[in-house]
C-alpha cells in the first residue's frame, strides 16, 4: 500500500481528532458541555499571564476579535472572570476561575484515561514505542500555538520560522 505525507497527516489529525472528540464527549458527560480543544488552550494561556484579549489573541495566534468571542463564552460559563488590576483601577485583567482550573483538571484525567485505553489496545510497549517515534519527529518541547513555524525551525529551518 502506498503512503503518502497527505496520508501521514490526516492519521495524525485522526488520531487527535479521535482524542479530542472523545475528551469533549466526556467533559460534557461531566457537567462541562461544549468544552472544546480552543477553550482549553485560552484557559491555559490566561493561567499563565495572557490577561487581556489582545495578548490572549497572540498566544493562540487569532485575532483580538476572535480571542474576545472565546473570552465572552469562557465567561459566561465561569471558567475565567475579569478583575480590576490592581495598579491600574481603569483596566480589567483575566483570570482563571476555580471552576476553570477544574475543567482544566478534569480535562488532564480524560486524556490520562484516554492514554490508557490506547495502551491497552496496542499494548504499553508499543504505545511507548510510538510516542518515542513521534517525539523524534517533532521534539520534546510543548507545541507553541503562537508560533505556526516551530516545526520547520525544528527540521533545520526549512520552511517559515
């Protein structure tokens, strides 16, 4: 059978995908409907100091409109809120809720778990194997999602970096 990089993507799209939906269908199974990969990357990037639309927007390389949609939903179901600062009375800084940190909590568990029925599909030493493989190919660092070239950075700067 032949394959192609075409083919190598989209299994591992599939394979993120199959993660992703079933953490999601989980989530909501656990009182956090409509929890979605997007909100989990904006709650992280608020936890560690993007306190505002603009500076959420450039971690998560949207724009500040966009970045200010994810804002208003992550408010309205309390997982982040808006503080006066307290050096500037007329600015509003983000911060994560309890609730917040909880779905991001539970969030961690369902992927723990997730992990776990993979390793009992293939077996441990295979899915060890496999995520050696991967961390080769794309290295140990958490992927950056403000920065769309770190893999070509990565593979000796071929590419936008």
């Amino acid at each position: 059978m032949s394959r192609s990089g075409a083919d190598l993507a989209l299994l591992l799209l599939g394979g993120f995908r199959s993660l992703v939906d079933s953490a999601t269908a989980e989530l909501a199974r656990r009182g956090h409907e409509g929890v979605r990969p997007a909100h989990d990357f904006a709650m992280r990037a608020v936890a560690a100091g993007a306190d505002n639309a603009s500076e959420l927007g450039r971690r998560l390389s949207v724009t500040k409109q966009a970045a200010a949609k994810t804002i208003a939903v992550l408010q309205e179901r309390g997982y982040v809120t808006r503080e006066a600062d307290p050096l500037d009375a007329r600015r509003k800084r983000l911060r994560v809720t309890p609730l917040g940190f909880e779905v991001m909590r539970q969030g961690e568990e369902v992927f723990e778990e997730l992990r776990a029925q993979w390793e009992r599909r293939i077996g441990p030493a295979e899915l060890a194997r496999f995520e050696d493989r991967l961390r080769e190919l794309v290295g140990t660092e958490p992927v950056r999602l403000d920065a769309p070239g770190w893999v070509a950075q990565d593979l000796g700067g071929a590419g936008e970096g």
